[in-house]
C-alpha cells in the first residue's frame, strides 16, 4: 500500500508513527530509541509517506551535525576520566562555604558554564552528581541544586551553536557565524539565568534558609590535602576548542570537522597508554544508538513537516521578527516542544521560520528554555529524572513529577518572555 502525506490515510500514519516513536523513547527507557525510530523510518519509506531520495537527504543533511555531538561526547567522557568535574565538586564544596543561598548561587554558574561549552547533556550526566553529592557533603538541601542542573541544562543552551543538538540543527538557518549566533543569545540567555535564578531564590527560600547536618559536614569546609589537583591541561585544551571554533568557522571549516580533531587530541594521551580500553571507552562514549536516533527521527518526523500538519502550523508564523513575531514564536516552540519533545519540534520548526533569522533564535529560545515546563519536554529531562533517582531514590529527596511542573510553571513564561524581550532589543540594535 501506498499512501501520500496528504491523504488522511497518510496524515494519520504519520502521526501516530511519530507518537509512537515519542512515547516509546519516554516509556521504554531502557530500549535504545532507534530500535524503534528506525524501523518506523523504514516501514513510512516502504509505505510511501518518505521517498528514498528525500530521506537520504535528510540524513546527509543531519550528518554533520551528528558527527559534531559524537565528538563533543567523546571530549566530554575524556574531561570527565581527566578528573575534570572531580575538581569542580571540591571547589563547590569549597566555595560555598557549607551555605545552601551560596551552594545554589555557584552551581547555577557551574551549570551554565558547563552547558554553554560541552551541552546539556555533559550537565545532566556529569554534573548534577556532583552537585547532589557536594550538597549531601555540607548538609544542604538536594533539591534546589538538582533541579539547578536540569533548568539550566535546558535554558543555557541557548548560548552557542555547541550548547545543544537543537542549535546545531537550526544553526545554518540563522545564517550567523558562530560569534554572530552566540553575541545575538548572549542577552537572552543572561536574561532567562537571571531569571531562573530569582525564581528559584523565592521557591526554595525555605529549605535554603538552614542547614541539615550531615556526616562529614562542617562549618566551612577547607581545602584538604584530598582535594583533587586540578587539571590544568583538560582546561586549557577546551578554552584552545572555543578558540578554534570562533576562529575557523569564517575560514569555512565545518565545526564537526574541528571538534574531530578536538576529540582525538583528548584521547590521545589515554590511548597511547591503554589503547584497547580507551578505544572501548571512546567508542561506547559516542553513544552509537541516540546517533541513530536521531538520524532517523529526522525521517520520522518528514512526513509531517511535508505534509497538512506542517502547513497547519506554518500559517501560525509571522514574516517578520517583530516583538509580538518573535513572542509567538517563542510560544509556539515551547508549546510544541512540551507536545512532541523539542528535538521533533525543532526538526519541524526549522524550515518554517528559515525565512527570517530572528524567528529562527526566537523558536531556539523556545524549544531549548520551554522544555523546563515537563519531564517530556527534552530528552536530557528525562536522563535527569533516571539520574535522580539514582543518586537519591524514595525518601532521600528525589525531585517529584508534580514539583518539576509547578517549578517550571512558575520560570518558563517568565524566562522566555524576559529572553524573547531580550532577543527583540538585541535584533533592534543589529
């Protein structure tokens, strides 16, 4: 049977392939992803909603993309092996000086930090332990520095082209260099922190407000003779890869071509060493299955965005990147992104608001701050919730469902409005 994408038959179709894909990779989070997006690919090809041609092209499209986040994976495991976010565990604990307003304040900037240079996923995965952990270790409350890490894992992603999959994907269609995108989302991205931030103060006032005492915990925790030396070169070599990337992107190097060599300059060291484990590291750090994933969502969700559904919502978007144009943007996004996750949002969005490059970072703003509002908002939600309930489990402080959304209830229209606001002075003054 062959259906076209816009017959109902194959509206429908595609739809509910997408929904499948969606809520099995919420559900069934044990299953990798693509053991089902692939097959569902597959079978809307065979079924006639994807033409071969058009999903080749998707791919080779995505491709550079895809090979940028294999290689920032990579130097994110090999930072992390080098002792990296060890380090930044004891200046946490150190500097915050068993205070919890304090404890909070510098893992919002470790957050931030950590998100802008090696993405979201480096947050989730590699810093909210070690955030929870130096909360346990000064008696402070677990939550408010957990869901630190999840909301700025999302809202300071907006800062540069590297920060997320979602601005690797619409980079091209903003038409910026990297310095051009990142100096455009540098208000937004202060703007919707800040934002956070005092939201959060208010929120948590009252578990910030005293200490718990714990095993280990002192008044102010000194520098020990444990604490781990800090690894001078890792960071050296990653202030040299922001470097490379703002100076060869106007040479017209691809920034997956750079971070390749990035990637193997960090695993250099280790493989010369041990070049069996380290080759078993690098390649399960590359996470082989949710690069396939999201090869083949890129497929997936092409039916759709080609067909009445994609039309649908491209008669929601404005031509121009006014103030009430970018807001509705913004809140489009967001919405779509909280409904199908942001990266099928953002795939869907792109060539829509591709006319204009104000709506293509307003739509960023949306998919990459909106997803705060709900666990099925963004992927990296989801690996956080896992990670939380982990490091936690019942009883010991583990964030509930309801809390994340009355949370993100009270941050997200207030950092996107403030970030689109932002963005709108910022594209007035260009």
């Amino acid at each position: 049977m062959v259906l076209t994408a816009d017959s109902v038959a194959g509206i429908l179709v595609a739809i509910v392939a997408l929904l499948v894909v969606i809520i099995t990779t919420v559900v069934a989070q044990r299953l990798p992803a693509v053991v089902v997006a692939g097959p569902i690919a597959v079978l809307l090809i065979v079924l006639g909603l994807v033409s071969v041609d058009d999903a080749a092209g998707e791919v080779a499209t995505m491709a550079p993309t895809i090979g940028f986040l294999a290689a920032m994976l990579v130097i994110a495991d090999a930072c992390a092996r080098a002792g990296v976010f060890t380090w930044v565990g004891s200046l946490l604990a150190r500097w915050s000086r068993a205070s919890p307003h304090r404890l909070l304040r510098i893992v919002f900037l470790a957050a931030a930090a950590t998100t802008a240079v090696l993405s979201l996923d480096t947050t989730i995965v590699l810093l909210t332990p070690v955030a929870v952990a130096t909360a346990r270790r000064i008696g402070a409350p677990v939550t408010p520095v957990a869901f630190a890490n999840a909301h700025l894992a999302n809202t300071a992603s907006t800062l540069m082209p590297v920060s997320n999959l979602t601005n690797l994907l619409a980079f091209s269609a903003t038409g910026l260099s990297f310095l051009g995108f990142t100096g455009a989302m540098l208000a937004p991205w202060v703007a919707a922190i800040v934002v956070e931030y005092l939201v959060f103060r208010l929120y948590f006032a009252g578990s910030l407000s005293h200490t718990t005492p714990s095993a280990g915990a002192a008044a102010t925790p000194p520098a020990t003779t444990d604490d781990p030396d800090r690894p001078t070169v890792m960071l050296v070599m990653l202030g040299l890869l922001l470097v490379a990337f703002v100076v060869t992107e106007p040479l017209g190097i691809p920034l997956s071509a750079v971070a390749a060599v990035a990637a193997v300059a960090f695993v250099l060291p280790r493989m010369v060493e041990a070049p069996l484990a380290t080759l078993r590291e690098t390649v399960t750090a590359t996470n082989l299955p949710f690069l396939g994933f999201v090869a083949t969502l890129g497929v997936v969700i092409l039916p759709v965005r080609q067909g009445p559904v994609g039309d649908l919502i491209g008669t929601l978007v404005p031509d121009g990147a006014t103030l009430l144009g970018l807001l509705l943007v913004a809140g489009l996004a967001a919405v779509l992104a909280n409904l199908v996750n942001n990266l099928p949002a953002t795939l869907l969005l792109i060539p829509l608001v591709a006319h204009e490059p104000g709506l293509v970072l307003a739509m960023l703003l949306g998919v990459n701050i909106g997803p705060n509002l709900a666990y099925f908002g963004s992927l990296a939600n989801l690996l956080w919730r896992d990670i939380m309930h982990r490091e936690t489990g019942v009883g010991r402080g583990a964030p509930t469902s309801r809390e994340y959304l009355r949370l993100g209830a009270l941050t997200v229209p207030a950092a996107l409005v403030v970030a689109v606001v932002a963005l709108w002075g910022v594209l007035r003054l260009t």
